[in-house]
C-alpha cells in the first residue's frame, strides 16, 4: 500500500515536470492588455461601492 | 517568476509600472496551476484574472515581489475552492472529453501523458485538485498547503492519501 502510494506520488510528479516543459497556449489578451482590463474592473467595482454609499433618495419629499 | 530584481532597481519604477511588472513575471505561472486546477484553458485564464485582481485591489499594501507572488498564489487557490464550492460547478462533466491541447505540443507521448494526467485530475473533487497541486506541482510542504488551504495538516494528508488512490485508479483505467 505504502509502496503503490510512492510510486503513484513518482508517476504524478513526472507528469507534473513533463506539464510544466511544455509550451503554454497565447492568453487571450496581451498582459498590457490584461493589466489595463484590470484596472477597468477594480475602478467599476469602486465605483459601485461608492454609489452603494449613496443615501437612498426617498420617493417623495418630507412633510 | 523573475527573482532578480533589487530595491535599487524597483525605485526606477512607479506603482502602476510594478504591477505590470509583476503581472508579466507572474502570469504564466499562474496561468499554468489554474489550467492543472480547471482542466480548461478559458476557466483557467477567468481564474488568474480575478486573481490578479484581487492583487491589484490590494497592491499598496503588498511588498514586491515575493509577498505578492505568496499572495497571487494563496488568492487563486482560496478562489477556486471557494468558486467550486458555491457555484457546486460540474464543468468537468459537461466539457469534452479530450482535455484543451496547449497550442505548439510536442511528441504524442508528452500529449498523452498530460491528457491522463488531467483525465485523472478531473475525478478529483476541488480541495482534492488542489491539495494535490500544491504537494506535487508547487512542490509545497504540507504546513504551507494546509495554511493556503486554511485547513489543518491532517487534513491535507488525509486529502492527498484519497487523492493518490483515486489517482491509481483512474490512471490504471487509462491505460
């Protein structure tokens, strides 16, 4: 038992090293432009928290 | 990741320069975990983006590189358990049955050995996947994986114990 683990662990390990020297697929977007969507996300979710800090606009006017 | 660069050499940039420093040394890194996580190269690519994202949200406060590489690595793993475990998401099952080919493969043996590898992977459930990934492809011990993982050590060996039968299993099957 001990023994098919370790050499499971072995078998998995190589496959991981064999993974890792392979070449990767082009992302779908240049890291430029990755980093200029990012910032793009993290401004709209600012600026979603800031509108959720609104005060609720009643209806209609106090009395 | 680039592991050579110095103080003296970061002060010649500005924050916003460091964090696409940072995103370029990273990316592929990440982009290589994420796929072994989500056995699917568009997954994989939405996952380092929140990723990153999450940095970016908390770029100032993170020390470059190393605290914020320790930081991306913790932040995707936590992500993709915590996506699977909400979403209850069963891509696996749905998707096609011969994994994404990374564009410019090799051999037929490196193919077929990582079609088995993610073939087995897929079994696994999520905490499993990653447990697995950490111990055996980022090379991690079990007190770092347990502490990414927010778990305790035992439970990380227990998991990888499972993880490794099932593995067994799966690949004996395939071939």
């Amino acid at each position: 038992m001990a023994d098919e683990q370790s050499n499971t662990e072995r078998e998995i390990r190589e496959l991981y090293r064999d993974f890792a020297s392979q070449p990767l697929p082009d992302p779908p977007e240049s890291d430029e432009e990755l980093v200029a969507l990012l910032r793009a996300r993290l401004r709209a979710q600012e600026r979603d928290a800031e509108d959720e800090c609104l005060p609720r606009i009643p209806d209609e006017p106090p009395v | 990741m680039d592991g050579n660069h110095t103080a003296e050499h970061d002060e010649k940039f500005t924050r916003d320069e460091k964090f696409t420093r940072f995103v370029i040394s990273v990316r592929p890194g990440l982009r290589r975990s994420a796929y072994l996580l989500c056995g699917d190269w568009h997954e994989a690519d939405d996952l380092v983006q929140n990723t990153l994202l999450a940095v970016l949200r908390h770029w100032d406060r993170l020390r470059w590189p190393e605290v914020a590489f320790g930081y991306a690595r913790t932040t995707m793993y936590r992500i993709f358990v915590s996506d699977r475990r909400h979403a209850r998401w069963r891509l696996e099952s749905v998707r096609a049955e011969v994994p994404d080919r990374p564009a410019g493969g090799s051999g037929e043996t490196n193919i077929a050995d990582r079609e088995l590898l993610l073939a087995a992977l897929r079994e696994l459930p999520p905490r499993q996947r990653a447990a697995l990934t950490l111990r055996y492809f980022e090379d991690l011990d079990v007190a770092r994986t347990a502490e990414i993982l927010e778990c305790e050590p035992s439970t990380i060996r227990s998991q990888t114990t499972r993880a490794l039968a099932t593995m067994r299993l799966v690949m004996s099957k395939y071939r």
